[in-house]
C-alpha cells in the first residue's frame, strides 16, 4: 500500500486540528449569502456562515470518535494475537464461527436503536457501538491468518528462539503478517462512524450528535438538499446580490463532493491494504 494515499485520512486530521484551534468559529454570523472568495473560499451560505468552516466542522464531530474506534479495534486485534498465536487451530476456527453470526447483524440499526434509548445521541457511544459489531469481522480475518500460519509453521523458529509472546505478536504479526488486514479494517470501522453520524445526522435533521451550535454534515446536507431549486423553477427575483438558493445549491454540492472525496478517498485506503493481504496470501 502507498502511504500518499492515505491523504485523506490527513486531510480529515487536519480538520480535527484546525476545528480545535479555530474554535466556534462556524457559528459566527459573517455576512449575506456570497459565493466563494480568496477570504470564504466556499462562500456564505445563507445564514451567514463560513462555509468553509462549516466543512471543517462537521468533520470535526466524527474525526476523533472514528480515529479512536480504529485504533482501538487494532490493539484488540494484537491482542488476540498475541494469545491465540501458539494456541490449537481449533480456537480460530471456534473465533469464526462467532464472529460468521455476530457479523450479521445490521450494524446501522442497532446504532439508530441505541442513540434512540440515550437522552442525548453521543458520537462516543456511536463509535463504541459500531467497534463492537465490527470487531468479529476483524478478529475472523486474524483467526484465519493465524490459523494459516500455524499449519504452515511459520512462527515456529519465532518461538523456538524464546522470543516472548509480545514481541511475536507486535514485530512478527502486527508489523508483519497481520499489517495489511489491520490496515484495512481500521480503515473500514473509521468509514463506518463517519457515514452513521452523518446518516443519523440526517434522520434526525439537526446536530444530532453535539448539541448547540454544532455543526455536522448529515445535517447540512438535509438542510441544502431540501432549498435546491428544481430545474426550471423561478426562486430568485432579486435585482442585486447574488441569489441565496443558487449559493446554496452550490454548496450543498460541493460538501457531496468532499464526503465522496474524504470518505471514498479512506475507503479505497483500505482496499488497497486489503489488495496488499491478497498478494500475500
């Protein structure tokens, strides 16, 4: 896997980062709707925001959550390894079968089920959800590694030199054989809570996730999907200034835009980890 295309999940960090630094910023009121600028490079929407930093906001409420999950399901996953590595065959084949029914159920129902029961619908809890559900998928894909691996006896001198467990399960499995397969499922799961928190976002139509003046994507896609004007239809009759439904129509494609550039840009992140395993194999 080339590392210059993880630049999306760098683009998404860097928004994370600027979100904290910036602030509230998005909620500021700015000006009348504008189209873009050197100094509103996506313009004014038509509550006078930034919209740019709309954008960077509402990446903000998934970026931290997503990142933890994924790193997470990885330190779950090397751990698993590092116990089950010298363990019988038939451990992982028990691990698979669990894991062929746990990784069954609709992930996004339980989720909208789960954030319905809470007072407040929380990406923490979203996140911790869908690591759950995900986590059989993973831990199959390690089992049937591993299992390989000890039919071909690959660890064998590993273990024959006294190398502890740990080192085995790091160095060996986690920088080695089992990299790929990590890769590619931490880049699934982030996937996964971005698109349930833009979808919840969605649904509920408003800041589902964090109140106040939060911002999220899910939610201003609702929000400018609903004001584009259908084609051949008459909304602006204005003489001067810039008509606030087209803006806003712009707008609300250029933000599809950017989830199907971050978001697909992560996703094919991980199939290109998940090609590297195939290779291997």
């Amino acid at each position: 896997m080339s590392w210059w295309r993880a630049w999306p999940l760098a683009v998404l960090v860097t928004f994370q980062v600027a979100g904290w630094i910036g602030g509230p910023r998005a909620g500021r009121l700015q000006a009348d709707a504008a189209w873009p600028s050197l100094a509103h490079p996506l313009g004014i929407d038509g509550r006078g925001r930034d919209f740019a930093w709309i954008v960077v906001h509402g990446a903000e409420r998934f970026t931290a959550a997503g990142l933890a999950a994924a790193a997470l399901l990885v330190v779950l996953v090397v751990l698993y390894a590092a116990w089950s590595h010298d363990r019988e065959v038939g451990l992982h084949r028990l691990v698979r079968a669990a894991a062929s029914w746990a990784g069954t159920m609709p992930r996004l129902l339980v989720v909208l089920l789960v954030m319905m029961a809470l007072p407040e619908p929380n990406v923490w809890v979203m996140a911790a959800v869908l690591l759950v559900l995900y986590l059989p998928v993973a831990l199959d894909e390690a089992a049937v590694r591993l299992e390989a691996l000890q039919r071909e006896r690959v660890l064998l001198g590993a273990r024959a030199h006294g190398l502890s467990p740990w080192r085995i399960a790091v160095h060996h499995l986690a920088l080695g054989h089992l990299r790929p397969a990590l890769l590619a499922h931490a880049a699934y799961l982030f996937v996964q809570v971005a698109f349930a928190e833009i979808a919840i976002a969605y649904v509920f139509g408003g800041s589902a996730i964090v109140p106040g003046l939060a911002t999220s994507w899910g939610a201003e896609l609702r929000s400018l999907m609903g004001r584009i004007p259908h084609f051949g239809e008459t909304v602006c009759w204005q003489e001067s200034g810039p008509c606030v439904a087209y803006v806003e129509a712009f707008q609300g494609l250029a933000l599809v835009l950017v989830v199907a550039l971050l978001l697909g840009g992560v996703a094919r992140l991980g199939r290109s980890a998940a090609g590297g395993l195939e290779d291997r194999a």
